[in-house]
C-alpha cells in the first residue's frame, strides 16, 4: 500500500485494540450513545469480534474514556434495575476517525491560502512541532 492512501497513524489505531477501538467508535457515531453492554451487544455482530467478552469491551470503553476519546454523556436504567452511564464520542474521537482515512494530498489541493495560514498557525503552537 502505497503512503499516498494512509492517513495518519494514531495512537487509538495501533497495536492490538486497534480494530477493536475502530469498531467501538463506528459504533458509536452511528448509533449515538450507548451503554458499554449496548456496544458489547453490537460488537459481537461483527463477525471478527464474536468470541470477545464483555469484560473486554468494558474495560476497553473505560480506557477510551480516560484517554479522552469517549465520554459519559448521561445515565439509563438498565433491565435489572441499575443506572448505567451512556457513552458518547468525544469530539477528539471524531477527529481521530476524520485523520485516519484522510488523504493529505486532497486535502492540500482542496483548502485555500487562508485555511492553510490558520492551520499552520495551530500547529506550530503545538509542543515540539517545527517545519524543521
């Protein structure tokens, strides 16, 4: 594959909960917020994620929201009775999602002067960032 088609690689999309995270954040920005039981149910529709345990989804929505790229956005009653947070993307995770399929030549030929003066303005206030 060539590097004109990669985007960029992320932290969320590496090593091994990379096609997991993926998948929860797919989820999630279809079908808005849901429970961690709720991803875990929609997770295991995919034919790749059958064998996976709840406990294995639930701590992955857990670190995802530490890490800033999901968040509680409220409280549902579940079936049993209990209150269980609802978790939505963050607005971090959608960036996430935009830059892994992002082909940077398109967007280099698509943007004008001024959007182009304003993002790197935004980088170069980034820590360690330099076009040296």
């Amino acid at each position: 594959m060539g590097y004109e088609y990669e985007g960029l690689r992320l932290s969320a999309f590496k090593h091994r909960g990379a096609k997991l995270n993926r998948a929860i954040f797919e989820i999630l920005a279809i079908k808005g917020p849901l429970t961690a039981y709720q991803v875990y149910k929609h997770i295991r529709e995919r034919r790749e994620f059958e064998g996976k345990h709840y406990s294995v989804i639930n701590r992955r929505v857990r670190k995802l929201q530490v890490q800033g790229y999901l968040k509680k956005v409220g409280k549902t009653r579940t079936k049993a009775g209990f209150q269980a947070s609802l978790y939505g993307l963050t607005a971090k995770a959608y960036l996430a999602l935009l830059l892994k399929n992002l082909n940077f030549e398109t967007l280099l030929e698509r943007i004008n002067e001024q959007t182009v003066l304003a993002l790197i303005a935004e980088l170069v206030k980034v820590k360690y960032m330099s076009v040296f």
